[in-house]
C-alpha cells in the first residue's frame, strides 16, 4: 500500500528541482505521477497601515455643547487605545485633552464603545476643574456641561418639560444635515416621519425654509426627538401627500376649508389654487348652485350627438375653464362670474344670458348666439370669435359695457345696437364687423383693425380712434 503523505513529500520535492511550467513523470512505488510544475507569483505585501487606517473610527471632537450645535469642531481617527486617541484629539486641538466625553456628558472610559461619526466632547486641562453641572456656587459653567434638560440630578422643585426649546446636539455628519434625512414632527400630538427633501419639495414655501439643512431651524422636540409644531394632524396630513406625489388627495369627511388654512399658514402655494376651487365647490353646493363636480357629471351623462339643455340654470361663479362646451343652450342661464377661460363654446347659444363680469380670457366663442346677453364688465382677452365659414357670432343688441376685448379676433361679428360704452377694445381685428347704431361712446380702440366695418349711425362721442387701421 502506498503512504499517501511520503508520496505527496516526493511530489514535493520533486517540484523544487525543476523549473516552472516544465512537465515530468515520477515514479514512487508501483504508482507515476505526471507532474508539472506551477508558476507561483510572489504574494503581495500587505499595506497595514493602510487598512488599520480604513478600520479606524473616526470621531467629531468638540471644545463644548455649544460648539455642537455651531458645528465648530475637528473630526480625528481614534487610536487603539484611549490614551492615543487623547495624544490624537490633543494635536488636532491645540491643547492638551485629558478625558473624552459624550454629548450628553457621559465619560468615555473605554474606546471600543465609540462607533463612526460618534460626537464627543474634548476634557482640557483648562476646563477639568470647572463644575461638571454648571454649579451655580462657582459662577462658571462648565464647556462640557450636561444641558439642564438631560439633567437628571436638576432641581426637581424647578422641573421643565423634557420638550423645551433647545438648540440640537446630534452631528450626523462633518458637512452637517443633509436632504436626505429622516425628520419626525410631531404635529398636534400625532408624529409624522418624511425626509427633508418631501418638506422641501415646494422650495418657497415655510416647511422648506423650516428645514432647509443650511438654515439651521431651532425647534421644540419631544422626549423621542420629534419637532413639535402646534397643527392640525388631520389637516396636515392630505398636504404632506401632496408634498411627496404632487396629488391633492382629501378623504372623506375632511374639510378642504381646513386643509387650505393649514396650506396657507405653511405657505404652500402650489396647493392654496385647487384647495380654493374645492372650497367654492362646497360653497355652492351648500347654497344650492352647481358644482363643476356635479357639471362635468351632468356633461359626461349625455350622449355627445345631442344637445345638451340648460336653459336658466343657476351657475353663477362655477368654475369651467378649460373644458369642450360646444353647442350647450346657456339661454337665460345665470353665469354671473363664471370662469369660462380656453373654453371651446362654439355654436353655443347664450341668448339674454347673465355672464357679468365673467372670464373668458382666450375662450373660442365662434358662431355663438347672444343676442342681447349681459357681459357688463366680463373680460374677453384674446377671444376667438371671428366669421367661420359664413357664420357670424351673434351680439346684436348686447350689453358689454365696461368689457375688455384687448386683442381679440372680432372679424366679422355682429355688434348692431349693442352698448360698448366705455369698454376696451384695443388692437382688434374688427374686419367686416357690423356696428350700426352701438354705441361706442368713452369706448378705446386704440390701434384696432376697423377696415370694412360698419359704423353707420354708431354713437362715436369721446371714443378713442389712435393708430386704428382703416
């Protein structure tokens, strides 16, 4: 039988005889063994330094609490020992350091408990003989005093609550908080957990200047930490969502009143506009009016082939901006302040409606029907009401005094015996437009397009006829 361990001794020996890569037979025994022999790098040197370096902790070393919260201190790779990290944090301060201790004023005795990034405060030999406490008998209080909040030996005849106002002591970082970090706020009793970077998603508002990491914001915590902010919880909530998706979400049974107060005190302004859209809903509704909820239902209800009636409806201050409105019967409805802006309402018909002082900025309002409808003091910018394929829009007899029409498309419309007194309409396209018998009188058309149009018998006292195209 062969020895396993003499035949692995010959093999070798066997190798060291012959130079690398070489290959030959051996014979041990009855057994041959085809060898070759391996080329073996020198294994490298080990930097121990380096890696000693890499494992070290490294420590944020200050003077005092109160160079905690300013951030003015030195960062330092502790030792093996407590003494070499003393010997450390000496060269790096300038002065000698006699003992190490925690943020909380804990004396550090063993340098194993010390973790990365761990904040202590540096014993001198100028301030080891002060009170540790801040006693009142010598008049001094110490640099690495115990904050009177985390006292437990304090005067309990005297006591304050665990969340008075306090500057922070924890550094997570030598470059200080980042927007990344995790904030708790304790809001109304009810904690929320979100990082700096949600709460600073809407940069003008207060929440993101509250805590902002450059801003160094001061605030009230409580025992776990938590900044304590004297809020609503339910009202905070929906406008939290809001900072992390850009959705306003309320659930029911909140009062969108509510959450706009809350918007408002915290400045976030993205969410104030729609916020007051659901609270004019609400107004209406409660009144009896419409809702642009209940509108666009009561739209979306009805075949898109067949007119939709609605004739003397109330829906005053209902907000309909935006939205397709073509071919709708709005006779004798009430639309007073209505928003209608970059609405689609051709061939709609508005005859003897109410639109007072309504919005309807950019709005395309060809082949409309409105005889005399009530627009007195209604905005129409850059309205789009001109001639479409030999249909006029339709203002015969219509009160628009005091309205803004400032560059709008009129060409072609019917302004017969309407009243423009006093109303704007500088640098319109008012081609072919019929105005017989209106009366124009205090009315500005500065630099407006009058060629073709007809002003027979038109009341034109006072009106305003600079740089008019004719």
């Amino acid at each position: 039988m062969v020895d396993p361990l003499s035949v692995s001794r010959s093999i070798g020996r066997s190798l060291l005889k012959f130079p690398a890569g070489e290959r030959r037979a051996l014979t041990t025994g009855q057994s041959t063994f085809d060898l070759c022999a391996a080329v073996v790098s020198p294994a490298p040197r080990l930097d121990l330094s380096a890696i000693m370096s890499s494992l070290s902790v490294r420590l944020n070393v200050f003077t005092s609490v109160e160079d905690v919260a300013k951030q003015r201190g030195k960062v330092v790779l502790a030792g093996a020992t407590l003494a070499d990290t003393l010997l450390t944090a000496s060269e790096s301060l300038g002065e000698t350091v006699v003992a190490l201790r925690s943020s909380l004023g804990a004396l550090v005795t063993d340098i194993n408990v010390l973790r990365d990034w761990d904040v202590v405060i540096a014993v001198t030999e100028s301030t080891e003989k002060l009170p540790v406490n801040g006693d009142s008998t010598s008049g001094t209080s110490s640099p690495f005093a115990i904050p009177s909040h985390l006292n437990t030996a304090r005067d309990t005849s005297h006591d304050v609550p665990d969340f008075t106002l306090r500057k922070t002591t924890h550094v997570p970082s030598p470059d200080g908080p980042s927007r990344s970090d995790w904030v708790r706020l304790n809001m109304g009793g009810r904690v929320f957990a979100t990082t700096r970077a949600t709460l600073s998603s809407d940069p003008d508002s207060m929440l993101a200047r509250m805590f902002e990491p450059s801003e160094g914001w001061l605030s009230a915590t409580d025992a776990s930490g938590a900044f304590l902010i004297d809020r609503s919880p339910t009202y905070f909530e929906p406008l939290l969502n809001f900072l992390r998706h850009g959705k306003l979400i309320l659930n029911e049974g909140i009062s969108p009143q509510g959450v706009l107060e809350e918007a408002k005190f915290f400045g976030i302004s993205k969410a104030i506009e729609p916020l007051e859209a659901l609270v004019w809903d609400e107004e209406l509704s409660a009144s009896g009016h419409f809702t642009r909820k209940e509108f666009l239902h009561f739209l979306a209800s009805t075949s898109s082939a067949a007119p939709l009636r609605c004739q003397g409806l109330n829906l005053e201050g209902l907000n309909l901006s935006n939205l397709d409105l073509r071919n709708i019967n709005f006779k004798c409805a009430n639309l007073r302040h209505c928003n209608l802006s970059c609405s689609d309402l051709s061939h709609c018909v508005f005859e003897r409606a109410d639109l007072f002082q309504a919005n309807l900025n950019e709005a395309v309002i060809q082949c409309v029907h409105m005889p005399r409808v009530n627009l007195e003091g209604a905005t129409l910018k850059g309205c789009h009401m001109g001639e479409r394929l030999g249909v006029q829009t339709n203002l015969e007899g219509a009160n628009l005094k005091g309205a803004i029409f400032d560059n709008s498309q009129m060409n072609g419309v019917n302004l017969r015996l309407a009243s423009l007194r006093g109303s704007c309409l500088r640098s319109c396209n008012l081609r072919y437009a019929v105005m017989a018998c209106t009366d124009l009188e205090n009315c500005d058309l500065d630099s407006s397009d009058l060629q073709h149009a007809n002003l027979r018998g038109a009341n034109l006292e006072t009106t305003n006829f600079q740089d008019i195209v004719v």
